[in-house]
C-alpha cells in the first residue's frame, strides 16, 4: 500500500552548536555562552561518543506520521515523547476516502448511506480484481494488499458504516482492523533519537512500518542537524562507536571501514552486519543508493563549515 509518510513539523535549537554550549557549561566552570564555530564540532564528538548526551536532551524535534495503528501503537512505547493521535471518537480518519472512493465504483452509489453497500461489493471482488482493492483501500489502510486481506479490510469497513447507522462512533470503533491509517504527532529529543529510538527501529529487527517510520525520521535528521545525526543508525553503530571512540556512520560500516568487528546485539556475526543494514533500509522502502546521497552530502556539508575545520576542541575529542 502507500507505505509510511513523515514529515517534519519543527525543530529547536536551529544552532546546533547551542548544544555544544551545554556541553561546556557543564565541565568549563564558565558561564553560559555559545560555542564558537570552531570547537562546536568537537564537544558534539565528544558528548556522543563518551555517552555524556543529557545535554542532547535540549534539542527537541517534531514530527508527523501517517501510520497505521499497529505502527502508532509501537511508537508510543518510546516514553520519553510527547504523541497527539488523530481521534476515531471525534472523526472518521481517513476512513471515508476509501469509501468515497470504493462509491465511486458502484453504479447509483449516493454517498454516505450507499458506502457499506460499495464496500461490501469491493470484498466480493477483491480475489477477482485485487489491484483495484488494493488502490481503493489503500486511502484508509496500509496493509498487505493479498486478496484475503483485502477482502477482511473492505468487510470490516462495512461492518463499521452499518453500525453508524445505529451506534455512537466511539462504540463502531471496536470494529476497524489495526491496520487503520491514523495521523499521529510526535516530539523526541535528540539524546531519545540517537540512543532509543533510531538504534532499536532502524534495526532489520523492528516491524518494517516502524522501521520505515524511523528511517525516514532520520533522513530528515540528518539533513537539519548532520552534526549529531551522521553517528545514528541501529544498535551496532553506536556500540561500535562508543567502544572504538571513533566518530562512524552508516556508510562506514557497509563498506566495512570499521577496525574492528562490529557487535550485532541480535546475534548477526559482524561480516553479515553490512549486508543486514542494507536490507534494513531496502526492505523498509529506503533504497540504501538514497541513504549514501543523504550521508554523503551530510559529510560535505559538515566538512564545508568551519565547525568541521576550526583548531578548538576540548581535551579528549577525537
């Protein structure tokens, strides 16, 4: 179906290098003040790779997802966020588009009170003509378009347009499959992403929908802040980043240019880890020839400002 959608709402603060201010406040003995441009880079480093990234907690950064509710339901586990979920009480979601749309197809179809009637004809061909199913539910669902899905998701839908007719919403909503569409907001913060969130579902573990969602989460990390974001991936990259102290990305380890094994804390053996974060992106519906354009442009970019060229890194920063 249509896959998962993230868009980016907000961030704060636009100044990465804010972030390297708290990082001095708090072993500088100095007051508070931001961080020149030349040294900003290296207290980043070194907060992320030594593992000192409450001051990470500063940055906050919101976004939207359009998910089904199996996905919505894994993202509110992470609890150190803030969720504001569209309301099946009070709306129909995204639900009447797909039956709008499965009207459009039945002959003499008039809106609302016609819709059961369309969607219950749209399951009984759903073996026969699943593309077409599979387009029409596809407005209100993001499910495995196979004809016995497809005719279980226009059933239900049905199901929930005929006890309208009689019930208050909130009783018709026991109804709808886990695979309703849902538009959900989400707030986390920078220390949340790069060591929970991202880790645990960019991984080729994690549910495809939520790896999806992450994913596309962090390209759009990556293009507004690459100074923190370039260290993100699944688990094993920051592992390895914290135990050879060594800034790494993504693409360093497909293209193994880590020193030392990774460890995979799912139990891959390191020469398969290239090829298993290669499918964690592809499988996801990231074409891993995008996420080394997105990394590759987030280097140079760095690699272009002074943050990246200036002298002045605090002690112990590689």
């Amino acid at each position: 179906m249509r896959g998962v959608r993230v868009r980016l709402l907000g961030f704060f603060p636009r100044d990465v290098c804010v972030l390297a201010s708290y990082a001095r406040l708090s072993v500088g003995g100095v007051a508070w003040s931001v961080v020149g441009r030349g040294a900003c880079l290296g207290w980043l480093r070194l907060v992320i790779l030594h593992g000192y990234t409450s001051v990470l907690e500063h940055a906050v950064y919101s976004f939207e997802a359009v998910c089904s509710r199996v996905c919505s339901h894994q993202l509110v586990r992470h609890r150190l966020a803030s969720y504001t979920q569209q309301s099946l009480r009070r709306t129909r979601g995204l639900l009447d588009e797909a039956a709008e749309e499965a009207c459009r197809l039945v002959e003499g179809c008039r809106g609302p009170d016609g819709y059961a009637d369309a969607l219950e004809k749209l399951a009984e061909a759903a073996h026969d003509a699943p593309e077409e199913a599979c387009r029409v539910l596809s407005r209100a669902y993001n499910a495995p378009c196979t004809p016995t899905v497809l005719e279980a998701l226009a059933h239900a839908t049905a199901a929930y347009y005929r006890c309208l007719d009689n019930n208050h919403p909130e009783e018709c909503r026991y109804i709808l499959p886990q695979a309703t569409l849902t538009r959900i907001a989400y707030t986390m913060n920078a220390r949340e992403l790069l060591e929970t969130f991202l880790p645990l579902r960019m991984c080729r573990k994690a549910h495809h929908e939520i790896r999806q969602l992450a994913w596309k989460t962090w390209l759009h990390l990556l293009h507004i802040h690459p100074e923190i974001f370039t260290h993100a991936g699944p688990r094993c990259i920051l592992q390895a980043q914290r135990t050879l102290q060594k800034p790494l990305t993504i693409i360093d380890a497909l293209e193994n240019k880590i020193p030392e094994p990774i460890h995979c804390p799912e139990g891959k053996p390191a020469n398969k880890i290239p090829d298993c974060i290669e499918k964690a992106a592809e499988e996801a519906g990231i074409p891993i020839k995008q996420v080394r354009r997105q990394l590759e442009d987030a280097l140079r970019r760095i690699a272009a400002t002074p943050v990246a060229r200036g002298a002045a890194a605090p002690r112990g920063v590689v």
